[in-house]
C-alpha cells in the first residue's frame, strides 16, 4: 500500500499515455493521482484508474513550476511526477527549488548533471552508477558475498532497460506468442509492420530549419518518408509480404497518394491505418519484423518478441536507440533525415536479416531477457520510496 501517497503527475504534450501508465501503477498500490494534462477529456477516456484531472494552462514552464508546487502543497501531495520533454537544463534552478518543498521525480536524464535534486527516471540511461557491467563485478572484496544491486534513490534515479515502462495490457500478447514455441520466431519472414511515430524535428536543431524548408503550410513531408523508403526497400523482396504501414497523424491527400503509389510499386500486400495506443498498437507489433523510428516503440516490439529494426530521426532519438542496440534488442539505423537513408544500404540491412533466422531469434531471446514489462511497477515502487525516505526527513 502507498501509506498515504498523493502524487501529482504533469504530462507533457506528448506524454499522457506514459504519464497515464505510472499514475495508475501508484493507484494500484493504493496512492492519490491528480494529473495535470493539456488534454483532460483524452485523460480521461484512456484512464483505467480513478484519477482527478486538472487542466495546463501555462506555456511559461517556469510559471508552470510555481503553479505545481501551490497545487501540490495545497493538497498534501507527497511526490510531484514530472513528464515534459520541454523541460531542460535551463529549468535546473527552479526545480531545485521545488525540490526543497516536495519530493521530485522526472521522466528523462537527470538535468544539469543532478543539480536540480530530481529523482531521474531514465530507462536508457546508464545502468549503475558504478559502470555499466555492475551485474558482472557482484563478489565484494571480502569474499564471495553478493553486492546488493543499488536502489534507485541510492543512484539517483530509475536507470537501466528494466525500468522502461510498458502496458501491462500487453502481458497477454507475450504469453500468448511465447505458447507458440521458444519465442515463436519464424523461419521466413512473411509479416511486417512499419510504424511512422510523426514526431517533429527537436526545436533548434538542425532538422527544424530543414523541415520548413521542404514542407508547405498544412503539410509535413517527414512522417511518410520512413514508410515509402522501407516500402521502396522491400520491393524487389519475394515471396509476396503482408505490410502493415502505422501512421500517428491523419495523412494529407498528397501524402495519402504518394503512400498508396509506393505500396502499389512494391508489389506487396500493404494495409495503411491509423495508430492506436497501447495495447491495441501491440496486436499489429505482433509479426515477424518491425521497422519503427521510436525507441519506445520499439522496446515494445522487443518485448513482445519481435525483431526490430530502428531508425532514429533526432539527437536525443539516437541516444536511446544506441542503448537498445548495445543490448542486442533491435537493431539501429541513424538517420536523422530520410534522405539520407539509402536505399541499397537499407535494402541489404532487411535482406540480410531476412535471411538470418538465427539472426532475428538472437535478438528475439535477448529482448525477451532484457525488457521483461515489469518496468513500470519498479518506477512506482521507486516512487514509493521516495516518499516514504522524504516523510521520515
């Protein structure tokens, strides 16, 4: 049980589900959410928990802080749960600050080098404190005694694969394929699935200057671009594959066109849909390879036992792709614009693994090792401690 936890969770605009999923981990262990989103009716048509929902409406972050700690101070909130990628460095002051009042949690590395005293939760960050093959050093100096793993509040934070957070709706799925043999992995690749996360370029680099050149007004040439490359890519493949192309925005009709041109060139069966949230996304990541451009999408096929290959589009995108790569669970790709992609480079990257059963059941066994869903409760359970460390302070 929570012993009395009130956590006040502020979603980013584009972290409600995740933001969703770790409140409703500390209502299963009995805690109090409020949760602070600029989109409270989407809050609570996906919620699966009782909550109260508050509404943003500071586009000053710093303004934002203030108004969080009179909110949270006003209820008796024990933990305040940060999740907005808009938050930086430049923030670290004022979140120190906060920090003195209530105890802080943030999805994300720790800002200025832990400076703003927040209790980081970073799945792709580095594993221990100590080096990143603690796991391999266990015996203490005093002989074959076990060292104890550090806790999070020890290092500072949630760090490591073991803490990405996933739907528990998507338990089911696993067990389901892992029924099907050792990890269902086929000789032949017959199903794929391509997914388009949509994300914009990260403000200030490089790719923004470079998307409003290419782009008209009302339209974004980015998304599809991953889609009608990997189509491109595949279609001089045989036999006959079954596609599904996933796409987060509705299409413009010149992308729409442009999309429906390439599947009809590579020869192939080709289902273009919109895409959902978890779990109902994990139904179509059930297949014998994924082509994502989301490091979080693509945790989720891992662990749902499917081969990955990963293209990332931004700096912070390639940060936590190498991190999955390093763990042998998918397979990386950096190309921050799609032009850059070549398409004989990935045509023989997806041959190749086509052909390499041994290959794709590699990295089948280890993401099954590696991301084992249980992430999420670990993150609440952190949150826990947290309060309860600073109530005893």
């Amino acid at each position: 049980m929570s012993d009395g936890l009130y956590l006040i969770a502020c979603a980013g605009p584009s972290a409600l589900d995740r933001t969703l999923l770790l409140s409703g981990a500390v209502a299963g262990r009995g805690g109090r959410v409020v949760v602070l989103t600029y989109t409270p009716g989407l809050a609570l048509s996906r919620t699966f928990f009782g909550l109260e929902v508050v509404v943003r409406r500071e586009e000053d972050l710093v303004a934002e802080l203030f108004r969080l700690e009179s909110l949270a101070l006003s209820r008796g909130a024990g933990v305040l749960l940060l999740d907005d990628d808009r938050l930086c460095d430049e923030h670290a002051a004022p979140l120190r600050v906060l920090s003195q009042h209530l105890a802080v949690a943030r999805y994300g590395p720790k800002l200025a080098g832990g400076a703003a005293g927040e209790l980081a939760i970073d799945p792709y960050g580095p594993h221990w404190p100590y080096g990143r093959y603690w796991p391999e050093a266990k015996k203490s100096r005093l002989g074959d005694a076990l060292l104890a793993a550090p806790s999070p509040l020890q290092m500072g934070g949630c760090f490591g694969l073991s803490y990405l957070p996933l739907h528990p709706g998507l338990r089911p799925l696993r067990d389901r394929r892992r029924t099907l043999g050792p990890l269902a992995v086929p000789d032949e690749v017959g199903k794929v699935t391509i997914l388009c996360r949509e994300t914009d370029p990260e403000p200030e680099s490089d790719d923004a200057e470079w998307a409003r050149t290419v782009e008209g007004p009302n339209e974004r040439r980015v998304p599809q671009d991953l889609a009608m490359r990997a189509l491109e890519a595949l279609s001089v493949w045989r036999p006959t594959l079954h596609i599904t192309v996933l796409c987060e925005n509705e299409l413009s009709p010149s992308q729409q066109a442009g999309l429906e041109q390439a599947a009809r060139l590579s020869r192939h069966e080709v289902t273009v849909r919109p895409l959902l949230p978890a779990p109902s996304l994990g139904e179509a990541l059930v297949c014998d390879l994924a082509i994502v451009d989301d490091p979080d999408h693509a945790a989720m096929a891992a662990y749902l036992g499917t081969p990955v290959v990963l293209l990332s589009r931004t700096e912070s995108a390639v940060r936590r792709s190498e991190v999955l790569a390093q763990s042998g669970v998918a397979i990386h790709l950096p190309s921050q614009r799609p032009e850059h992609l070549q398409p004989a480079m990935f045509a023989d990257v997806l041959w190749t693994l086509f052909a390499d059963h041994s290959r794709r059941a590699q990295l089948a066994t280890t993401a099954h090792r590696v991301v084992d869903g249980l992430g999420t409760e670990r993150i609440a359970a952190a949150l826990l401690d947290l309060h309860h460390t600073r109530r005893r302070h």
